[in-house]
C-alpha cells in the first residue's frame, strides 16, 4: 500500500504549477488512471493519485520534461516506485530512463495523451461527456487532423504494451473521464 494519496498529490502538484490547463490535464488524466485501476483491479485511489501528479516538473521545465520529477517528489517523501512510474511515462518521448513495465507504468503511458483527445471531442459536443460513445470517438482518434498534438503514436505503442484492444483502454479512459466530469469543468 502506498503513502501517496490524492490528497496529497493534489498538495504537491499545487507547489509546483499555476496553469488552469494543467490542473485539468492532471485531472483527465487522474479519472482515467482510476478506471484503468479498476480494470486490472488495483488500487484506484493510488492510480488516480499517480496519474494527478505525472506532469508535476512540466510546467517549470518543459523542455526536460520527467528529468526533474525526483528533484521535486523525493522531499516530499514520494516513493521511488511513484517517481519511476511517473518517469515512465516520458519514455521514448523526453526519456529513455525508463521504460513502462508494470500495468501502471503502461496505464499512464497510454492514457496521458488519449485523455486529450477525449477532452478535444468533449469540448466540441454540446452535450460533452454525457452520452460520448466509443465508435463516434472512434472516428475522431482515426482523423489526424483532430486533436493533432496528441500522439497516437503513443498512444497505439501504450496499447500495444498493456496487451488490450484499443476498444477497452478507449472506453475505460471515457468512463473514467465521465465520471468525473463536474471536476474536469463538463
């Protein structure tokens, strides 16, 4: 059992940003991680408590991105096994310091840019979460065009390593996305 709590990621991530926009990001990303938790039946509290706080050194040093995620969580006596899965998830992209293995390393990994594209197609409809279903959001992940910053390079490669259809990981990040839309301002 973990020390980290989403309480307490939520304390720390407010030290370290200012930016509205990555408040929400932290929060799209922290309701997915929970439904992802509960699809490999893990501790959900500790999975959203993780996916808050992923992009806790992006805001001050966006150009090294997860090298400095130490430097600010290990005095906040952040365990290593959280530093090294919030790391993972710059893998191949701002790191190679580590490469996701564990459900939860591949979990954020994977989810951290599809929570984009569900919020972009959120946004766009007048009913946004409420109602989104997977084969429309189907068709905006296969158009490019849509959303275009985020990577579904990565996110297919996340896929590919969590071993699941991309039918299920998209459908768990929108449940988990759904579920707290109040929070992520839907």
């Amino acid at each position: 059992m973990s020390e980290l709590t989403l309480a307490k990621a939520k304390e720390i991530l407010a030290k370290h940003t200012t930016e509205a926009h990555l408040f929400t990001h932290a929060a799209a990303v922290s309701a997915a991680m929970g439904a992802m938790a509960d699809h490999f039946g893990a501790d959900k509290e500790y999975w959203e408590a993780v996916g808050y706080l992923h992009d806790v050194d992006y805001e001050e040093f966006p150009d090294e991105h997860c090298h400095h995620v130490r430097e600010l969580l290990a005095p906040e006596g952040v365990e290593e096994e959280v530093i090294q899965t919030i790391i993972s998830h710059g893998w191949g992209i701002t790191t190679d310091e580590k490469e996701p293995v564990t459900d939860i390393e591949k979990s954020l990994y994977t989810v951290d840019e599809l929570t984009g594209i569900v919020q972009a197609y959120a946004l766009m409809r007048p009913e946004k979460m409420d109602g989104m279903e997977l084969e429309s959001f189907k068709k905006k992940f296969k158009d490019k065009k849509f959303a275009a910053k985020c990577s579904r390079d990565t996110i297919k490669k996340g896929m590919e390593m969590l071993g699941m259809e991309p039918s299920e990981v998209m459908q768990c990040c929108i449940d988990g996305m759904q579920a707290h839309k109040e929070e992520l301002g839907f």
